[in-house]
C-alpha cells in the first residue's frame, strides 16, 4: 500500500459555512479525519461550521505552531499517511503555509515521497492585494515587522525604497494589539507621497480597506486595535 | 441612487465546474451580467461552466488587457455602476489583480468612491507557493523576468542572493514556450545548493511538482514546453 496524501485546506479568514466552500472541497474535507493544526480548538470550530459528518471524538489532531515547532516529531504525525490515509493541514485563518509555519510540514512530505494537494481558498494577504489596487505583477510579503525600533524603521524605509525603485509593493503585518502604533510610526516615518493601502478586519461585518497618500492619513483616524489588519505600501 | 460594486471574481487555475465554486460565490456572479475581462471566449467559457443562469447573448463585456491597458476609458466602463449596477473584474485564470493588470481598474475604483468585493479562489501562485514548502512568511512574487539575457542572468543572482540573506523565498514565472529554455539557465547559474521547487500545469491531469537542489536538477529531465509554470527558489 502507497502512502496517503497531504491536503492543504484553507480556513476561513473571517467566518463562514459550508456554503462559502465548494462541494468538490466539502467532499474531500469530509473525507479526512486526521488533521496537522495550528490549534485544536480553532480546527473543531471549522470542523463544526462546515457540518463534517464525522463525530469530534473521532478526529485525530496533531498541534504544529509557533510553539512547538522544533520538537514535533513528524515520523509520528506521518505514520498513518504511510499506512496510506490522507492527512489535512489546515491553519488557524486563511490558507496553510502562508505567514504560518506549515512550510515545514510540506518539506517533510517532499522528502518522503508523500503525495501534496494545495487547495484554493481565501487568504487575508491575497484578499487585501486584490483589494489594494497596487502592482500585482510584483510584490513582496514582508511578514511581521521586527520588534526593535530602530530596525523597524530601517525596514520600513528600505521597503519605501523598493516601492519607489522597483515599483514592488510591500505587504506587511503586526500583532493585532500593536496596529494604532505601527500606523502612528507608518504616518511619521514615510514620505507623504507614499500610498499606504490598509484592510482591516477582512469579510468580518466590520471590514475597511482605506487606501490613501501618507499626507491624508496624517489626518485621518481610525481605530485598528486588536482588528487583524494588513498593511500595503505601494504606488 | 449609490454607486454600484465592484467584485474580483476568481477563474479557475485549469478547467472547473459549478461544483468548484461555493454556493455563496456563485449566487453573487449568477447576479451580475457585466464584466470586465481579459478576453471574451476565456470568461463566456468560464461563465458556461459555472452554468450563469443568464443568455450569453445578454452579458456586457469590457476589455481590458496587456493590448489596451493605455487607451481604456475607465469612466465608459463604469458608467452602469455610477447608476447603481455592479460589475465583476475576472482575469483568463486565478484570482484577478496578481500577475495581470487589474489593479489599475480597482485603483479607480478606490478613486471614484465604488466599493470593492474580493473573493476567495485559486491562484497558480498561492497554490504553487504552499506546495513547495519553502519560506512562506516571508516571500516575493517576481512576475517575468527580463527577456534580455544579461538582466536575466544579474535578476536571477540577485534573486538567489535574496534567498540566502535574509531567506525570502523567490517566485517567478515565463512565456510558457520559453519554460525549457530558463530552466536550463537555472541549473547552469544558481549554485548546486539552492532549492529549485518547479509547479507546472496546476489542476491539470499532468500536474508536477518537482522539488530538488539545483545539483539533482541537472540530472533530471523534464518537459515544461507549453505549460503555465511557477518556479520557485528558496530555501
């Protein structure tokens, strides 16, 4: 018998239910019973609002974050796929291996022949390109912003840099409870010519996209606390 | 009366059925009759295989592509949706806005006040680029590379210069019928340990995803000759 495969399944980015996912996909979802997670807890929710017909009790997990990336032992979490059953890698929002650590998972399964099946979905970083109006014939995903400082202003002006040499837009994120003063530090730091795209809370009731010069959001306020946000700068 | 919105509409990345489409995302496009496209025979195919509920004879379509990108008028195109209707913005293939020209229409809309509506899909770079297992906080979508062959040589370095600096992984692609010919060129330059993850005919029946070092690459034979392609360095 062959191995199984690694499915690659996207979370929802905000809510939703099994009408806001494909039939084809539902079926493939409610094929799987084994799941890599970024957390139980948000998984069994997913679980739950996509009515998979199979009993919580009868799912098997394996937590794989930012906590514990160095000790999982992935000859265990593999060991049934070898037996030849499919496993799903599924993160907390949006689609696994972005701005997550499932890259990792993925690596594994290239290395030991196992079958990998990347499934379309929503991503809050595509969702908020598409949305921004900027270059996506070139752009780069920057991830979190260092903590310190002075090396957060550094990158920020290094990004403003690549904007205006190459035209290459620049994404970029921040722990939910930091956005207020990464924007107060975006609106001082860059030239008032930049154009900052900014969607916050996307598909939630509460969505924004504002797209504005650096000189207009001197002047204009918003509250961005604890709203996952994405952050885009470009021209 | 408001103006109406503007909805980024994914295509499939290969061929698709109304079974690929959630119903929620289908019942928004079987509403709307008005389209900005890249080509007319790829979207009337897409919205017969999504079974759209209206005549083909009924839609409105505007061009907009790489042939007229300069002599569109925008205030033509949106003249309905000023009157309230709404529109959709779909590309020949994935989600609209990355690697095509759309985000000049989604620009004027930000101008003109019109509402925008991302919608979740398949992109062949997303896909590609969580199948690979490489770095996937933190990345850049390259688009085409120079045609001509010193700037291509100077981007690739750079490119693998990138990756081993700060381990931003490198996404890339080329006219199809050139694929053979830059994939050689990629095992001749990048060094014998760089990661080179090939993605080719996502979707399709003849899907590969091949993921070796440069030095294994030059002992394994493929044919990409026509096929759409993402290429991926990283590490």
């Amino acid at each position: 018998m062959g191995n199984g495969k690694l499915y690659l399944i996207p979370n929802f980015v905000y809510k939703g239910n099994k009408n806001d996912i494909s039939i084809n996909q539902l079926s493939i979802i409610y094929s799987i019973t084994e799941f890599i997670v970024e957390s139980e807890k948000v998984t069994r929710m997913f679980l739950k609002s996509i009515e998979h017909p199979v009993k919580q009790d009868n799912f098997m997990f394996h937590l794989y974050n930012e906590h514990n990336l160095n000790i999982v032992d992935f000859n265990e979490i593999f060991k049934n796929v070898k037996l030849g059953e499919n496993i799903g890698l599924i993160s907390d929002a949006g689609i696994p291996c972005v701005a997550d650590p499932g890259s990792k998972v993925v690596e594994y399964a290239h290395k030991n022949n196992i079958k990998i099946v990347p499934m379309g979905g929503s991503s809050s970083i595509f969702l908020a390109l598409m949305a921004s109006g900027m270059n996506g014939q070139q752009f780069t995903f920057n991830g979190y912003l260092p903590l310190d400082t002075s090396k957060r202003l550094k990158k920020l002006k290094s990004m403003e840099k690549e904007v205006e040499s190459s035209g290459t837009t620049q994404i970029f994120m921040e722990t939910p409870y930091r956005n207020n003063q990464l924007l107060e530090m975006l609106v001082k730091t860059l030239n008032s010519e930049t154009v900052l795209f900014i969607a916050a809370g996307i598909h939630s009731p509460n969505q924004i996209f504002e797209r504005k010069k650096i000189k207009f959001w001197k002047n204009f306020k918003i509250d961005l606390n604890k709203i996952p946000t994405i952050f885009i700068i470009g021209n």
